[in-house]
C-alpha cells in the first residue's frame, strides 16, 4: 500500500499545505510518496525530500508544468497513478481543481475535505457547514482524496531523507493555455498559515474603519487579518481575507474576532482555532457559542484599549 500525495509549490519551496497532507498520507499506513511537478523545480524536490515521513520524491520537470495548469497536472498524475492505492492532494483551490479530473479519469469517486482517518478506506469529513461529521468508505481500488489541512497537524519539514526519482513531464494537453498571474503582496501571514488571526466583520461599518481598527491589534499581535463574508461583500476587506465555508479554513493558536456575528458559514471555517476570542456588543451573538473568551463590549472603544495594552 503506497499513497501519493500531490506537493503544492513555487517551483523553488513547498507550501505548507502538503506537509499536512503528508501527515494525512502517513495515518492511512504504508510508503508516502509525493509529486513535485513543476518547471526548474530542483529547489522544491529537494525541500520535499527534507519531509518526515516521505520515501520517495518523483520529480516531474517541464514547461508544460510551471504554470500549474490543471489539465497538465492531472495527466503528470494519471501517468504514474497505477503504482498507488492513493492519491491525495490539499483542499485547497488547487488541489480542488486537480483532483475531480484526476477522479474521473479513473472512474472512482472522489473523498473530498477529509479531517481524519479511520483506516486505509475509512475516513471523516464534515457535513452541513461543519455541523455533522461523515464516516464515509470507499471500495474504490484506487482512493482519490482531498484533505482539509486543518485537520492534521503538519508533518516536519526537515530531518527526512526521501530519494528523488525524476521522470518525464508530459506534453502539453494543449486544453488550457497560461496568460498571466497576479499576485497579492502581503507582508503578513498567510492567512491557512497564519498561528494568529484577527478578523473583522460588517459590524466594523466601512473598508476606513476595518484598516484603522484592525491593522493597529494585527500589527501588535503580528498576525494575519481575516475578515467574515460580510464584510467582503460590503468591499470592506478584499476577497483573498475572507474567512469561512466559502472562503478559507483556518485553524490559528488563536483567532479573534471583531465584530462578528458568527453565522454558521464562517463558524465552519474557524471554529477548529485553539483559542477563540469574541468581540461583540451583542449579547446573543452566536460567536459566544464557540467562543474560548467571550468580550460583551464596543469593538471601537475595546480594540483600540486591546491595542494599547498590549
């Protein structure tokens, strides 16, 4: 039994969703490999093989890959996924697009978002925004499965020493083609990866007012700012921040909210934090139902005092 656990990367580092996925890969049992498919990605092979727990690195190196374009990386992974009983990738925007096309092109059902595993066919994952957990088993000779990150601790980045086995990148599906890529500077955490998270909610009123509360405690705590779906469509804060089912899950050392509510969709994806605190003048707010420290108060008059004390 072999799984294959697909790497996010930049060509030169890998991300740390796949060190997650790893410790995914190693609870069902049997070798780990993974996939670094990339163009000039020696850097990235190299990191990989550094993961505890990995046995082996294949290294897919081409043009037709340095884009990530889905198309091309499901065929790099359909050409060696008849060497594994299973295929993991993060459930991230990128693993999402991967594997649904690597699933059919094997004919077998997907296991998306999983958050444990019970053993090599059996596996958790939630339902309902979070409120209901599935046993879900698959018969499948071939497991394809997406892994909610947050769910496994991320397995050691150094102290393993995979072999590196390069193979051929395939040619070009010629489906897709890669016309530019914007990228958001930030000189915070990355929000997945962030240990500390403040995030603010429509209750903040205006995009002045979210960057003059919140910027100020992000800056003190040195975290990353989150925000809830509210407050993203009120274009108080830009999409990428957005917290919750239909944004990013998250799961910091610890998570501060300001001014939200805590609608069942952004209570899915926070709610596993370790530390929860809530600042909320309503006394009903279901965010105190989660909620470690619970703060009755103004967040105008609480967060700036927060500030200032720290």
């Amino acid at each position: 039994m072999t799984s294959l656990v697909i790497a996010e990367h930049d060509n030169a580092s890998i991300k740390p969703s796949t060190l997650n996925t790893v410790s995914a890969a190693a609870a069902i049992g049997g070798d780990v490999h993974v996939l670094v498919a990339g163009h000039h990605a020696g850097a990235a092979a190299a990191a990989a093989a550094q993961i505890v727990g990995v046995s082996k690195v294949i290294h897919a190196d081409g043009a037709t890959l340095e884009a990530g374009l889905a198309e091309n990386v499901a065929a790099q992974v359909l050409a060696i996924a008849s060497n594994y009983t299973h295929i993991l990738f993060p459930a991230t925007a990128n693993g999402k697009n991967v594997a649904p096309r690597v699933a059919a092109k094997l004919d077998v059902g997907q296991i998306s978002d999983i958050t444990k595993v019970d053993s090599a066919d059996t596996f958790e994952r939630p339902i309902y925004a979070g409120n209901a957990m599935a046993t879900v088993q698959s018969i499948d000779a071939v497991k394809v499965i997406t892994v909610r990150t947050t769910g496994f601790d991320a397995a050691a980045s150094t102290g393993g020493s995979a072999t590196v086995e390069t193979v051929a990148a395939v040619v070009d599906s010629g489906k897709s083609s890669f016309v530019g890529r914007e990228v958001t500077k930030n000189d915070r955490p990355e929000l997945t990866a962030a240990k500390i998270i403040v995030s603010g909610g429509r209750a903040l009123g205006s995009s002045e007012k979210f960057n003059e509360v919140m910027i100020p405690l992000a800056d003190k705590l040195g975290a990353a700012i989150g925000a809830s779906r509210a407050a993203v469509d009120a274009g108080y804060a830009a999409n990428d921040l957005q917290v919750g089912q239909t944004g990013k899950i998250v799961a910091p050392q610890l998570y501060v909210a300001c001014g939200i509510s805590g609608a069942i969709q952004h209570l899915a994806g926070m709610k596993d934090s370790k530390v929860i605190v809530a600042i909320n003048k309503d006394p009903e707010a279901p965010i105190f139902s989660v909620a470690d420290f619970g703060l009755e108060a103004d967040l105008f008059v609480a967060v700036p005092e927060l500030v200032a004390a720290l």
